[in-house]
C-alpha cells in the first residue's frame, strides 16, 4: 500500500487535473471503489454522486452486467488496428446505433473522445464541400456560450468569450458567432430568437460550410435550456441555404434530456451528429461521429476518395461492447419513467434553493437539475462542503448542477438535493 500522504502529494505536485493548476490548494479526493450512485473515498466516507462523471455514468458504477460483458470481451479480445480488420462489438454497435438515431443517418465513425468526435464531424462537412466543388465553404456557424470540446476544432467553435478562444486567439480558425438562444425549452422560438442566425446564413452561407450547435441543451456553456422550436427554425434554415447541420449530442445523448437524443424533442435530424459521453456508460472511452448517405457519398467521390481521419485505438473492441451492453440495458430499462421521476425529483427538491438571495434561477430538464447562483461559487470551499455533506456536486462558475445517474433512488435523490439545499443555504451566512 502507498502511503496515503506521499499518494496525494504525487498526485498534487505532478498530474494536472481538468483545467487545473500544476501547484493549487484545490480539494482532489481519491476514490477507492465506487457501486451504483456511491463513491467511496480512501478514508472510508461514502458520497452520493451527483454528477454521474460528467454526463457519462447513467447505469451507476460498477454494474454487474457492464462488468461481465466486458470480462467476456476481454477474453476474446481487447484491442485491435481497426485498419483492414474489423469485429462483432463494432458492427453490432453500428447496427444499434443506426436503429436509434436518426433515420437519415447511415454512416459511423469511431472515435475515441467527445472533441476528436467534433473534430471528425468539421472535417466531414469540409470534405462535403470540397467534393461538392465549393471548397470556399470552410467556416462554421455556431452559438454563443456552446462548448464543443478542447481540440482545436472544437475550441474554435466553442463560446468565444471564454478563456480559451482569448488565450490561442490567432491559432484557432475564425468562425463566426449567432447569439445563444434566450427563448427557453417549452416556449416559442419568436422571429428575434431566430434572427441573429437567419442574418448570419444570409450574409455567410456561401462560405459556411455548417452550422454547428448542442440541441435544446447547452451543456458546459452555461447549462442552458432552450426552445426546440429554435432548432426546427434553424433545421429550416440550413435547408434553404443549402448548408450542413451538425448537432453535438455528447452531453445530451442516450437519454438524459427524457428523449433518446435531444434533437427529438424538435423532430429535426442533423445532417451530422456526435455522440460520446454516455455512449459507453461511462465506462471507457468511445465516441461516435454519424452521417447521412449524402455525406458520405460526396466525400467518396471527392478528392482523394477516402475520409481522412483514423486513431489508433478507432472502435475498441472493449469500448464498443461497453456501448453496446450500456445501450441494451438503457433500451431493456423503464428510462422514460425514471428520468420523468427524476424531473420531478430535481424540481421538488432544489426548489427551495429559490428562497436564497444569492440565488438566480433554478431550472430543471429531464435528468439535469441547475441552480444558477448570481454569483460565481468559490469551487474548493463549495466542493468541501458538499463532501462534508456526504454528496459529490462540482460546481462551476455561477452553476451548482446536478445529473444523477438513472438508477438512483428517490431517497438518494431526496438527499442529493437535500444537500444542494442546506450548502447553498449555508453560503449566505458567509460572504463568497
Ligand atoms: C464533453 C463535451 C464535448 C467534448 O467531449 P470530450 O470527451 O471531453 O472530448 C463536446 N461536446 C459536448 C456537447 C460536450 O458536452
């Protein structure tokens, strides 16, 4: 056994965290096991989780189904090249995809993250154009406060006004930029929702080669729900100027929203869409990048003839049959009633959050509960004090948010937000 102290100042002095510092007093805790909704840290307390490890969790850890699928693959095999070899985990994988999205959507790649997913899908529509004889048609369209990913793609579709777009400035593509949605999920989209992106395709499209966008949720931007009517608008809009669609589904993919994908909820389909997160439970990493015929097409009878991507560790044999168990278990589970049963959850129990000063709204969708604070959150002392709570919540900027997994109980639930509720309550005795 490692000394506990030596682990954590190893991990402290020499392995960088999401977006963290190298020498920081930032809380790291260290989980030892972890089964269904609970994690277990190293000095033996037990947290609720409420975040699902980024969206991605949704059957809770440790599954026993999940763990003998994989077990089983593992003994066949775990790693292949994907060039010029392929697998049943991966062409049984494409088949269940290609059932539940879509159905305009008939061609798969396997990636291995969410941003190289997005990568994948730019490049798509780059190659489209180029075949198609407009190879002008190299800018995106996309939306304030969206978030697409840490590549540099991504990053460059991503919300401008963060950090990241300020700091790399001159070596990210230059995109342009609509407006973020105001009309929120379950209004109307009026004509001054929609215009700033009908503006923007008129004066760009001839050098546009998609428009790019997360449907109805905006997930690490802000957490932000809104109008699917303004994704029908904007459906319409591509069609008339005759320019891609790209919908990131990562986040909001495989359930979360109380739809399989998001994009239902306008009953529009991307010409485009990436999946990953979710995909595999949580447990490795697999991303997917999917599109229409037309697409496919076009890039095959372009120059040079091939789609020109292709990762080393594309469509892990371990990977896709995590996809393909979690996919089953989602399908064969009553996941309409337990997301609809964790709406209600989520919004009986962060509901008297609304009773604080310092808070600014709460909003709830499907299996995601936001309480956003009108002002930003200091994360370590906000993060202790939800472990001393018992429950593990990672707040950022003014977000306190919650996206449990699809298993947990109501009484689990009721302390997770019973937390939320005594925490941000606790905040306004002492000043941010
Ligand atoms: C998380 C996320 C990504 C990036 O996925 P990674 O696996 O972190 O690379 C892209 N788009 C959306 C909407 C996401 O939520």
């Amino acid at each position: 056994m490692n000394d506990p102290d030596t682990s954590a100042d190893t991990d402290r002095n020499h392995i960088w965290h999401p977006y963290s510092a190298m020498q920081s007093d930032a809380p790291v805790f260290t989980v030892a096991s972890a089964h269904g909704v609970r994690l277990k840290l190293s000095d033996g307390r037990e947290l609720i989780d409420g975040m699902s490890s980024w969206w991605s969790v949704i059957h809770g850890y440790n599954h026993p189904l999940m763990n003998a699928a994989l077990e089983e693959q593992i003994h066949k095999v775990s790693h292949l090249m994907f060039g010029g070899l392929t697998h049943s985990p991966a062409i049984e994988l494409a088949r269940q995809l290609l059932a539940i999205t879509p159905s305009n959507l008939s061609s798969i790649f396997y990636s291995d993250s969410g941003s190289v997913a997005v990568e994948v899908a730019l490049k798509m529509a780059l190659q489209y154009w180029h075949a198609r004889g407009h190879p002008q048609r190299r800018k995106f369209i996309s939306l304030r406060c969206g978030y697409h990913g840490d590549t540099f793609g991504a990053m460059s579709v991503s919300d401008p006004e963060t950090g990241i777009h300020s700091l790399f400035g001159d070596a990210l593509a230059q995109n342009f930029f609509v407006a973020q949605p105001r009309c929120r999920f379950g209004e109307a989209c009026s004509d001054d929702d929609i215009a700033p992106l009908a503006q923007a395709l008129e004066k760009h499209a001839g050098q546009t080669a998609a428009v790019i966008m997360e449907p109805v949720v905006q997930g690490a931007g802000g957490v932000w729900f809104y109008s699917a009517g303004y994704l029908q608008q904007a459906r319409a809009l591509c069609d008339r100027h005759d320019v891609l669609l790209i919908l990131d589904e990562i986040a909001t993919g495989f359930g979360r929203t109380g739809k399989l994908f998001a994009c239902e909820h306008a009953t529009i389909a991307p010409d485009i869409m990436c999946i990953g997160k979710a995909l595999t439970g949580g447990y490795l990493t697999l991303a997917a990048t999917l599109t229409s015929q037309a697409v496919s097409d076009a890039i095959d009878q372009g120059e040079p003839g091939v789609f020109m991507h292709g990762p080393t560790f594309m469509a892990n044999p371990l990977a896709c049959t995590a996809a393909l168990t979690s996919i089953r278990l989602l399908l064969e589970s009553p996941w309409q009633k337990n997301i609809q049963r964790i709406e209600q959850g989520l919004n009986n129990g962060l509901a008297p959050c609304r009773d604080s000063g310092q808070v600014q709204e709460v909003r709830v969708l499907g299996a995601i509960g936001v309480v956003e604070m009108k002002q930003a959150v200091d994360m370590n002392s906000i993060t202790r004090a939800f472990v001393e709570a018992g429950v593990w919540v990672r707040p950022f900027g003014k977000l306190v948010y919650l996206m449990p997994a699809f298993i947990i109980s109501d009484d689990d639930l009721a302390e997770l937000t019973r937390a939320v509720v005594t925490v941000i309550k606790g905040l306004a005795q002492k000043p941010l």
